[in-house]
C-alpha cells in the first residue's frame, strides 16, 4: 500500500570542536570538526499529494519559500525524481515544527533539509540511496550530508568528508542566546583563525580542541560572552558551529537538569542525549 503520511525528526547536532585549516580558492573553509548528533530537534510532517505542488507551512515571515531550506530541498529531489520517472507526479504538503533557534549553530536548517530529503524519498518511493540523497543535499549546504548519512561523524574538507565516529554516552545542556549569528559574518571576519594545523581524531579524543569561530562571536555578540560566562560555573563551555549556541556535557540526564532549572528565562535552553545514529531513521528504513 503506497504511504501518503510520514512525520520524522530533523535532528540537531553540535562541534564538539571546530578547527580551521585553510581556505579554497572559491573562499569555502577547509576545516576539521567532530558532529554530535542529539535526540532534540525540529519535527517534519509529509503528506503525498497527487498533483505536482509541493507546500510548506507555517511560511517564515523574513524567509521567502523560494529561499526555504525546506523548499528547496523539496524542489530539488522532484527535479531527480521526475528525471527517473517522467510523466509521474511528485507534490507534497510539508508542515514543519520549528524548536531550534536560528543561527544557532545546531545545523537546524540543514538538518530539516535532510530529513525532507529522507522523507520526501520514503513517500515517493523514490529508492534513492543515502549517497545519491547527500549528492543533492550538498548543493543546499556543506552541513546537508551528515545529517543524511545519518551519523555523528569526524568531518573534514567543507564538512563533507565524513567518518563515523562511536562516541560515548553523554548529555548536553544546550543553551541559545537570544542573538541570532551571521555564518557568512563569522567565516569572512579578518581576525579568523584560519592557520590551525590538522589534528587526528586520536588526538582530539585524547586532548580535546576548541571553537575557531568563538572568539569572533563572543566580540561580535557579547551576548554569547555572557551566556558562555554563566554556564561555565557549572562546567566546561563550548560554543557550536558558528553560534550562537553554547553547551557543556554531563555524565547523566539528571545532572544537566539540575543545571537547566537555574538558566535565565531571557536564554531558551535544553537538555539532549548525543547519539550515534540519527533519529531520522526509524528501524527499517532506507
């Protein structure tokens, strides 16, 4: 029986470290960078539609649907799509639950790509493989593909080159300043550290590693300074990705939720499980 509903989780994910090693010709960043996957993020809903009209809601008042992570990710399987099966229709409507700031650093936006690629394929049986799926993911952003391949994964190159990586268990505090962070500000500032000398995956579990991006931020949004500032009484403080969100880890859930009862009602905040494998894909599926 052909499915016409799915809904699944578009997970979010934090660096565990983030290390610049150079730059392109084309001004992308080499880097190297450990992606935690956790167990919170957005929630995707697809329904099948028999026409060819793919629609997304709640529409984002500052963001045009044209320009929609979401949108577009749609769009461009269709395009795939209607090229392995021509004459067939391929629409969707796509509802999605929004909990992960943006410019938060937690790969929100790219994560719910991925799961539209994932779920638009189980519900127009397309069969594409998780390769093929991260080729088109790709071209929506570097952070696209590890949420298809669906692991936390030592990444290099533009973050495309991936490893999996098993790492143990461990709960996050993740905290969300109210200040949403430029990547393309961060990434193009002259005081970037872009020289770091590439480590071994080893040596980072071994040594640990820092935030190039961090420095940048906290000067550009002492808000991040401040947020950092407060929740390192209770641990060590990372920020992630680009910002603006910080974490720290802890042995277990209760730990973290002790901590998360003191956060200041100005900051958004939540306590995750990282995991291995994304909850995007349920048992069985492709």
């Amino acid at each position: 029986m052909t499915q016409n509903l799915l809904s699944l989780p578009a997970p979010a994910k934090i660096n565990l470290f983030l290390h610049i090693t150079g730059r392109r010709p084309d001004g992308y960043h080499q880097l190297q960078t450990l992606f935690q996957l956790l167990d919170y993020g957005d929630q995707l809903d697809f329904r099948r539609r028999d026409d060819a009209t793919i629609t997304l809601s709640p529409t984002h008042p500052a963001i045009a649907d044209k320009d929609n992570l979401v949108y577009r990710a749609a769009k461009a399987l269709q395009q795939q799509a209607v090229r392995k099966n021509p004459g067939q229709h391929y629409g969707a409507a796509i509802q999605l639950t929004k909990r992960l700031p943006l410019g938060g650093g937690l790969g929100g936006g790219s994560s719910d790509a991925a799961t539209t690629l994932i779920g638009l394929n189980r519900l127009w049986q397309l069969d594409f493989s998780r390769e093929q799926l991260a080729t088109i993911g790709l071209k929506l952003g570097a952070d696209v593909p590890v949420f298809i391949h669906g692991r936390t994964a030592w990444a290099e190159g533009i973050g495309e080159i991936l490893k999996p990586v098993d790492m143990i268990d461990c709960w996050y505090l993740v905290l969300a300043p109210a200040v949403e962070v430029s990547t393309a500000t961060i990434f193009s500032h002259q005081q970037l550290t872009r020289d770091a000398r590439a480590i071994t995956i080893r040596a980072f579990l071994e040594q640990g590693g820092r935030n190039a991006c961090q420095p940048i931020a906290e000067k550009l949004y002492p808000e991040v300074k401040t947020a950092r500032q407060w929740l390192e009484q209770y641990a060590n403080v990372r920020m992630t990705g680009t910002g603006a969100c910080i974490f720290a880890s802890f042995e277990d859930e209760a730990q973290a939720r002790r901590v998360l009862v003191d956060v200041p009602q100005r900051w958004q905040a939540f306590v995750a499980r990282g995991v291995n494998h994304s909850p995007a894909y349920s048992s069985g599926s492709s």
